[in-house]
C-alpha cells in the first residue's frame, strides 16, 4: 500500500536528501511491483549499509523530510520501506552485490564502523582485497556498539558486518594501531589506507566527583551487550542534550528508571537532538532542566546522591555559533539522583596526533578526495566530521567516495606505473 | 431534491438504478435486500437453459494498489432450478410492485424454446424481459450468448421469435465482442425490439500466474477466457453507448437504452446519463462493495441535478451526445496551452519527464534563481531536506512551444495545480472537412502542407 502511494518523482528530493543518495523512487516502485530482490539492489547500488540506515536515518531530516507529499500529506515511509526491502534480502540470504575481477591491490581498513564498512565494501566490489582492522571484539563500530537496541538490535548490524565480509573483504579483530599493529608494516602492505576511527570516550567535564559519572556512549554499549546485568538507577540524571543523550535518557527509562532528568545548560533551542527525538523523549515521560549547568556530584559513602547544579543565563553566542551559557551567582541547587550519565560529546582522534595528520578543530582534516596530509592515508566518517552533525550515513557516503577516490587512484597507478 | 424515478419503455422505476443481470441479482432473498437497499430494478440472473458451474470463477485484475479495477468471470447463467427462480421473481415482484423486475433469459437458438420462456417469465408478473445475447463465455461455445449477439442476423431472427410472443417490453442486451456494436443494435430495432442495453462482458485473460506459469484464476489446472467487467472497461462502454446515440437508424427509432459498464459512482451515473441512457445497471461495484452502495447513487446523482437546476432525469438524459463528432469537423484552430500553477506545484516534476521523454519537450526546470537547468544538476556532496528543498527546480511550461497535448495535465497528481488554458491561436476557425473542400492539395501533399502552415502560422517544432 505504502509503495504504492510514491508518486514516483523524477529526479527526486529524497534521493537528493539522502546523503548517499540511493534512488529512492525506483526501490520504492520495485517494492510495490513485487521485485524485492531488484529493489535491495538498488538500495545497495548507493548504500551498502541500507539495512542501518533504514534503521538508524534521522529519516524526517533527509529522506521523507524532502517527500513532496510532506507539505499537504503524510510523507512516505522511506526508511520502513527501505527496511522491508534490506529485510527481505538478508532473510533470503540473497546474494545480490557482483564482485569485480581481482585487480591484485590491497587497502587497509582502520575501523569497522559505517565508514569503514562501506569503504571495504565498494573497495571489494570493485575487485580489490581489503582487511579491515577492528580494535574491539566485534565488527560495526557504533552499528554495534552505540545506537540502542531499541533501533538497531546487535544482530543487525553484525550481520550487516557479515555481508561485507562475504563481499570478500577481512575482517581482523582486536587489531589496533600502537598495540598489536604497527603503522609502517600497514603502509609497506597495501596500496592505500583508509581511517575510519571515529572519536573518542565523553570528554572531562572537569567537576568534582566525576569518576562517579557514567559515560553514556559506555552506558548504552553495556545496554546493548548486556541488559540483563545492566544497572539502571532509580533517579537518573543525564547530563547533555544530544542524540546520544536521548538515547541513554530513553534506555534508563524502559529499564526501569523511575525519575528520568535530561540536564542541559543552554535550552532547547540550542540543543543539538533532531527535533523529532525531542518530542519522541518528552512522550516518554523524560524531563527536562535547561539553563542548567553540573558543578558536582553529591555522594556518600561512593555512593551517588545527586548532581549539584547552577542555573545559566545565555549570553553572546560562542565558538559553536550558539549563546554561551553563563553561570548565575548563587543559584546552586542540588537534583537528586543515583545515576549520572554524561553524553556531552566525544573526544577528538586521538591517531591523528600520533600520525602527525594535519587536522582541522581536532578532526583529521582531508581534501575533497578523502585523502589526509599523508598520501595514500584516506579518512572519512567521525574523525573527520569537523563540520555538521556525525551521523551513520554521513559515514556510509564517506566511506563511499573515498572507495572511489581510492580505486581512482590505485588504478591510476597500475595504469601510469608511476609508484609501487 | 430531485425526481430520479425514470420511465423506461413503459417500465417504472423510483431511480434509474438496477441491478444487472449478474450474481447480485441471483436470488429472491438478494433482490429482497437490494430493494431495502434502494434499488430502483432488478434485471434478475439470466435464467434459461441448464448449467453447471465451476470454483475459482471470478478473477480480478488489480493495479497500483487499487483492488478490482476489472472482475473476470466464468460464472454461467443461473444454477438454480428454472422453477425456483420463476416462483421467486414472482413474489419479489409481489412485495416490491413500484421496483422494476426485469427478466433476464437465454435458451437454445430455438422460437419454441424462445416462446416457452417468454410466457413463463410473463406469467410471474415481472415488468420486462432482457435477452441475454452477451455472454462471452461457456454459453457461447453452445450458440447462446454472445454466439448470437455477435451475429447480427441471429440477433434479428431470434428477437423477432420474442417479438411474436412477448407482451412486455423487451430489451435486447448487446456484446461488446463485436467491431461494430450499432449493427447489432439496428438488428434489434428491425426485429421490433422494445429497448437496448449494453454492454455485456468483454473476452479477457485476467492473469497468468508467475509461480505456477498457471492461467488465473486456475481452475484445476486450467484456465481461460472470460468475461471482462467493471470500472477499467467505463470509457469503452460509455464510446458504445455515445455512438448508438449518435447513429440515425437506432436514434430514429426512439428506443430508450439501458447502460452498463463500470458505473461505480452517481458520477459514471450522470456521464452515462448525458450520453442517452434512461436506466442504468450496476454489478461489479456491487460485488466489490454490497447493496449499500445505491445510497450515494442515488443522493450525489440528485445533489448533482440539484446543482445543475435538473428537476428529472429526462431533463439532460442525452443532453452531452449533440457534443460527439468527428476529428474531421474539429476546428484545428483551437489551441489551448498548459500552465502550471506554482504556488500548487510540488515540484514532482512528473510533468517534465513526461513532455521531454514522451510529448513535445516544452516544459524546462527552473533553479531558484530563475535559470533553466537540466534534471539532477545538484552537487552530488549536497544532503538534507533543507538543501534538497531549498534548490529543487520547479517546472515551468515554454508556452510559444506547447501544443496542448494535455499529458501534464493528466499525469499531475496535485488537484487544479495544471490547467489547459485557450489561447487565441490568431488562426480563423477551419476543420479538416473544410479544409478537403477549400484546399485538397494541402491535404494530400506535404509539400503543400507546408506551404499552407507557412501561410497560416502554424508552427511544429
């Protein structure tokens, strides 16, 4: 029904919203003629990770943000379709991405997030050999490890892993620079590198009593790998206004949460989550504090008792282009609590440092071509998201255009014979 | 409100609305309930000689989403025992005497067979009799049905063996399987018939199914054809029923008709209506959607009449067909141009692939700072729905280009958002008849052609 109702725009919005920009009117029109296998085609023509995406989009920004029947209408349900499709093929086990013939080069795949799993994915299919390698035990990155069960289950995206595998691609596990890999043995084995390292851990808020504060993206990975032993408070606080904070605010309370406090120093209109997420955490019965700044943890005993907070005033705006927040005088006040959670944000690359990239606030910085200030070293994804929002199909599309950057290049090479 | 009661060869009826001789009609407790219903008349399931039926007899042909834009079916004439239906018409017609009860009937190509019938459905009280010379499948291979409407000459014969008898109206219910239905029609009025109706079923495969490579609906392993009915076959229909309105001979004769063809809302109604009909039949809406369906028919038919100062169905039955001609006396100066209005446009932009790729190529995308661009012009790194939004083209039509195709008009899915706008073409008023009698060089050679659209202005890109 649903397929059917696409008008079947030409040169579409919602293929233009789409960062990847899959063509959605034809894997809609595909659905609604009963080729599902045609339409997880053309899905993976422009997304080899449909099957997230569909999940985790912020779909009302992109996709049916754009539909033409937004305005007077519902839009369309872009991302359930999609969903259905990718859904469909995984179920089936089809095999519809062709593999190209070997062209003998290999890449090395730093990372086995979105980025990097789309990077390894189009390098493979268009014939060469890829190891992707993956610090922790798990292939997905933040697939697997940082969007909530509640989106994403960890099947999904292990099996979203698995496909890319299959497209012939390596995955080596626990496998991370500076520990058990060393950077110049990565270079003098393939042709080309790609970084896809993401960010890192939630940055110090520099407050007494902060090693008593969960870090969220910590938070939802123990949600997701371990529920059943997950500890969840009874009053939770958490601290940041962010989609990560949502989602650790939506975790405690479907955990069991009685008192669910989301605190923030700016108001909503600063916040960074999609309004959508917004109101969907308000119906959940999540409150709110703006204008509301942590100065402490209160706690006894090691035992969290509370957050001790200052109120704010938004003055000029700052760096982030949003009014700063300024503490008012005396205004102290303390919201009980026996949890804190903070997802304010993550710490920048690391690597990059170590690597002696050039970067751009923090973020290692590339050309138009995904190509860092080392030759042949490629990034995309997170760790090069100094501007907009990070988001998983940012990372996909990245890992995408760097893949052909790469295959441009490499090619070229073998072609020119110009270096080895 | 307005009178929707109809006087039709002398049979009443409160609303032009019966049920067609189908399934709906197939039994005294259904004719019951559709009479409770609203109904006008009923033209009862063909009754006559004896049949079976099979399982899996109605196929459907679905499209876009949409169920049943067509029904297709091997159902045979009436089942039942001829006696049981002749008693049951007879008490329907006793508990409902203002509805019209019409007898529907087919019986082996015999005039005694003919006359036994015509007394017995005479004997039960009904208002009028339909012969059933339509039906396209399984009476046909036994030379009933659609066998004889398909012949004109049989039709004549055996209307006339009816004529001899009958002493109620007798309406002659035309095939569509035929190239030419008027000549069926002037067969009927020569053997004396009191009414028309039309149109039957048309033949048709529905499907074939792509798992089993079987015929639908399979029917034990096969399949085949059958008749064809409801919304998708309306334009067909209303052609037929228009061009027994336009012929002399039928028109001459005064005999009213009874249409049929998809009518599914008081809107095919009224167009059927405006194209000289007097009743209407209803079936395959029915079948989709129940008895029920009368109360529109029959409140948006008068709300309607209301609007347009109609008082009674008589007062525009017919009123469209002096409109139907001929291409040859259309006026090639007409010219009308499409535009699109953008403050409805939704920037599908439907119209545009459907002008450059299968029309005339007149309709250009417009970027926000007023240029025109070709299709997928966006920077590829570009995202979001701001950015997607914000830059999309809009479509706008290059008048001095358009030749008023009308395909945007018809493909735009936003109400009122394209309208075909007349325009003084600067040209005076010719038709191509004219135009063989005035100048027959330029309408046999290109050369003069040309010359003659130099001349006058005409231009073809």
């Amino acid at each position: 029904m649903e397929a059917h109702r696409c008008l079947y725009c030409y040169d579409a919005p919602c293929t233009h919203a789409c960062p990847t920009h899959i063509d959605v009117p034809r894997f809609i029109k595909k659905i609604a003629t009963g080729n599902l296998a045609g339409s997880a085609r053309a899905i993976f023509d422009a997304n080899l990770l449909g099957a997230t995406c569909a999940r985790v989009c912020p779909v009302q920004e992109l996709c049916e943000g754009a539909c033409v029947l937004g305005a007077e209408h519902k839009p369309i349900m872009i991302g359930r379709l999609q969903r259905y499709a990718m859904d469909y093929a995984y179920e089936r086990d089809l095999k519809l991405i062709a593999v190209a013939a070997a062209t003998g080069k290999s890449i090395a795949v730093i990372g086995s997030g979105p980025a990097g799993l789309s990077c390894a994915g189009e390098l493979a299919r268009r014939g060469h050999s890829v190891t992707i390698f993956e610090r922790r035990e798990l292939a997905g990155g933040l697939s697997t490890y940082g969007i909530i069960a509640l989106r994403e289950p960890l099947e999904a995206a292990l099996v979203e892993a698995n496909m890319i595998e299959r497209l012939g691609v390596r995955i080596e596990k626990n496998a991370e620079l500076g520990r058990n890999l060393d950077w110049n043995d990565l270079r003098a084995r393939f042709q080309a590198i790609f970084l896809s390292v993401g960010l890192g851990t939630t940055p110090a808020m520099e407050i007494p009593g902060e090693e008593l504060i969960l870090d969220g993206l910590l938070y939802i990975e123990q949600s997701k790998l371990n529920d059943g032993a997950m500890q969840v408070g009874r009053d939770v606080v958490v601290i940041g206004a962010g989609n990560t904070a949502i989602d650790c605010a939506t975790i405690a309370k479907r955990l069991g949460a009685e008192q669910v406090t989301m605190v923030y120093r700016r108001t909503d209109e600063e916040m960074t989550a999609y309004a959508h997420e917004y109101e969907f955490v308000k119906k959940e019965g999540i409150e709110f504090r703006f204008l509301t700044q942590p100065v402490g943890v209160l706690a006894e005993n090691g035992q969290v008792k509370g957050l001790t907070c200052v109120r704010t005033d938004l003055g000029p705006p700052d760096a982030s282009g949003r009014r700063a927040p300024q503490p008012v005088n005396g205004s102290e006040f303390t919201i009980c609590a026996d949890q804190i959670v903070k997802a304010v944000g993550q710490e920048k690359p690391e690597l990059a440092a170590r690597l002696g990239l050039t970067t751009e606030k923090g973020f290692i910085k590339v050309t138009e071509e995904f190509e860092t200030s080392i030759p042949e070293v490629f990034a995309g994804g997170d760790c090069i998201r100094a501007k907009n929002a990070a988001s998983t199909v940012m990372a996909v599309e990245d890992g995408k255009l760097a893949a052909i950057a790469i295959h441009r290049r490499i090619m070229e090479q073998k072609e020119g014979g110009v270096h080895g | 409100m307005a009178d929707l009661s109809v006087n039709f060869a002398g049979i009443r009826s409160p609303n032009p609305f019966w049920l067609a001789s189908a399934p709906p009609a197939n039994s005294g407790a259904q004719v019951h309930r559709a009479f409770e219903a609203g109904w006008g008349g009923a033209v009862w399931k063909t009754i006559g000689a004896p049949v079976l039926n099979v399982s899996n007899r109605y196929g459907a042909w679905h499209y876009g989403g949409q169920r049943m834009l067509a029904i297709n079916n091997v159902e045979l004439i009436s089942d039942r025992p001829l006696e049981t239906n002749l008693r049951e018409i007879a008490e329907v017609k006793r508990a409902w005497p203002d509805r019209a009860v019409i007898v529907s009937a087919m019986v082996e190509s015999k005039p005694e067979a003919w006359h036994d019938i015509i007394g017995r459905i005479e004997d039960t009280g009904a208002d009028g009799i339909e012969l059933n010379y339509g039906c396209p499948h399984g009476m046909s291979e036994r030379g009933m049905g659609s066998a004889v409407g398909q012949v004109p000459e049989y039709c004549e014969q055996i209307t006339r063996w009816v004529m001899e008898v009958a002493r109620i109206p007798v309406i002659v219910k035309l095939t569509p399987n035929i190239t030419n239905i008027v000549s069926p029609a002037r067969a009927a009025v020569a053997a004396g018939a009191t009414a028309l109706s039309l149109i039957n079923t048309f033949n048709s495969i529905v499907g074939v199914d792509l798992d089993s490579l079987e015929i639908t609906p399979n029917i034990g392993g096969k399949g085949g054809h059958g008749g064809y009915a409801g919304p998708a076959v309306k334009p067909i229909a209303l052609n037929m029923v228009a061009s027994l309105g336009a012929d002399d001979v039928v028109r001459g004769a005064g005999l009213p008709i009874s249409a049929m063809g998809g009518i599914t809302t008081w809107r095919d109604a009224a167009e059927f209506l405006l194209l000289g009909a007097t009743s209407l039949q209803v079936c395959t809406a029915v079948m989709h959607y129940g008895f029920r369906i009368i109360e529109d028919l029959c409140d948006g038919l008068a709300t309607w009449m209301d609007s347009k100062g109609f008082t009674r169905i008589s007062d525009f039955a017919g009123k469209t067909l002096p409109r139907i001609s001929d291409f040859s006396n259309f006026d090639l100066s007409f010219r009308a141009v499409a535009r699109i209005d953008s403050g409805k446009c939704i920037k599908c932009n439907l119209c545009y692939v459907a002008c450059n790729d299968t029309a005339h190529q007149c309709i250009d995308l417009i970027d926000t700072s007023g240029r025109a661009v070709p299709p997928h012009s966006y920077d590829e790194r570009s995202n979001g729905k701001q950015e997607a939004v914000g830059t999309r083209p809009r479509p706008r039509v290059r008048e001095e280009d358009c030749v008023g195709c009308r395909l945007c008009y018809n493909i735009c899915p936003v109400e009122g958002c394209i309208d075909m706008v007349e325009l003084p073409s600067g040209r005076d008023p010719i038709t191509w008849n004219e135009l063989v009698k005035s100048r027959r060089d330029v309408t046999e050679d290109w050369k003069a052609m040309e010359e003659y659209r130099k001349k006058v202005g005409i231009h073809v890109h």
